[in-house]
C-alpha cells in the first residue's frame, strides 16, 4: 500500500478544509514545493496534489504551481494530481509539465467516454477522483449532488479504464476521526477495483488498519492511502507511515 502525502493548493498556498468547506480553511504554508521537498527527504514515492480552486471553478490557477513542485521532485516522486482537469488539453498539460497521473473528479461523473480516451492516450497515468457523502457522489469541489452511488461510479471508472480510483469520505475529510474501513471493505469485495482511501486519517495506527484491510481484502486493492491534515499537525511521520504501509 502506497502512502500519498497530500498538497491542496489554494491561491498557492498549502491548504487543508475540513469536509470540503471553504469557510473553514487551515493554511499551512506559502511554499508548497518546500512542503514537496520535505515529502521526498522522508521517502514519499508519492505526493498527491489538488487544485481546489479549480475543482470549484474549473479555472487552473494553481497549475504553474503544479508544475514546480512536479519539477522539484524530478525522478525521484511521482506526483499525482487532480482539480479541474476536465479535458484532453488539460491533462496534456499536466503530464507534459512532469505529472505522473492526472486525477478527474466532475468530468469522469459527467463523461465516461473522457476517461476512455485519456487512458488510451496516456495508459495508466489517469485516474479518478470519486469523493462522496454517506455514499452519495459529490462534484464540482463537493458543492453539488450528482445523484450517483459511489459504488456505480467506481466500477464505471475501472470499465472506462482508469488505474485508479481515489474515494475521498468527505464526512471524515480533515476530521481526524479514522477512515470507514467497513465502508472501504464493503466497496473493495463488491467493485474489485484499485482503490486510493481518503479522509480520516488520524495516526499510524489507521495506516496500519488500512494496510490490514488491503492485505486482507478478498476483492479489490487497497493501492494507497492520502494523508493530509495528520501529517501537517504532526500526528504523522511520513516516514513511519511509508514503514506502517509496508513501503519504507
């Protein structure tokens, strides 16, 4: 199981919301490729990038900044990002700026058929991003209902193509409560799909519950884990976490 320290940008700044709400918004720091940085020192094979600002309104605006932490970590971390990446031309430039996998949220609800042709064109290097309330899909940075189940549109985005799914549990996001590991177990045995958990994570001891379930789960792969808010407050040690994971 991979573990994926989490960026959230907004204006440029590393950021971190608590159930997706704007309104309660935690900066902690105007340097978001220094924060990549000290990911790549502890031995992050990963770092998950999102550009809230585009997720709620589809403009990029974090993308320079996207691009310059996907060119500080070189070689040596595949970064991951998503947040208003809505078309062909979006995701080309994302990847042509060093990204490794492009992650589409509202688009891949709205459009099947994108996520098809962005995983011909750049085969496992798309995933996407299904963030969800008590079960119920959410778009557009989490504002709007899309009258989806979670489960409906996971299996679509494995038919469509994609090398992974990432299910953010908005109810737990940012609130250091512990994921819903029945709920990831119950979706993982019935979708069979490559699943990246979100939301919840409070310490080591839910990266190893995570890791557990993964290792025990008759179905899908648990393939990571985002770890955002726990890190910045130091709960969790990124090196310890990649340890715990069994990926130091």
């Amino acid at each position: 199981m991979d573990i994926f320290p989490a960026i959230d940008l907004r204006a440029g700044r590393c950021v971190r919301l608590v159930e997706g709400d704007f309104a309660q918004e935690t900066v902690y720091g105007d340097d978001p490729v220094a924060v990549a940085r000290v990911f790549v020192e502890a031995g992050a094979r990963w770092i998950h990038v999102v550009d809230l600002d585009a997720a709620l309104t589809g403009e990029a605006l974090n993308r320079q900044v996207v691009a310059s932490i996907a060119g500080a970590v070189g070689d040596r971390v595949r970064v991951q990002t998503g947040g208003g990446v809505r078309s062909l031309d979006d995701a080309a430039e994302l990847i042509d700026s060093g990204v490794a996998r492009v992650v589409m949220g509202t688009a891949a609800a709205e459009n099947s058929g994108l996520v098809e042709e962005m995983a011909r064109r750049w085969p496992g290097r798309v995933a996407v991003g299904i963030d969800h309330r008590g079960g119920q899909v959410r778009l557009r940075g989490w504002t709007e209902d899309s009258g989806m189940r979670v489960e409906e549109l996971v299996s679509r985005s494995v038919d469509a193509g994609a090398s992974a799914v990432i299910v953010t549990d908005i109810s737990r996001d940012g609130r250091l409560q512990g994921p819903d590991l029945e709920g990831l177990a119950r979706l993982l045995e019935s979708t069979g799909a490559p699943i990246v958990a979100s939301g919840g994570v409070s310490g080591l001891g839910d990266i190893e519950a995570l890791a557990r379930l993964g290792a025990g789960s008759p179905g899908g792969h648990l393939a990571g884990v985002i770890v955002g808010r726990a890190i910045y407050e130091g709960r969790v040690d990124v090196a310890a976490a990649l340890k715990a994971a069994g990926r130091e």
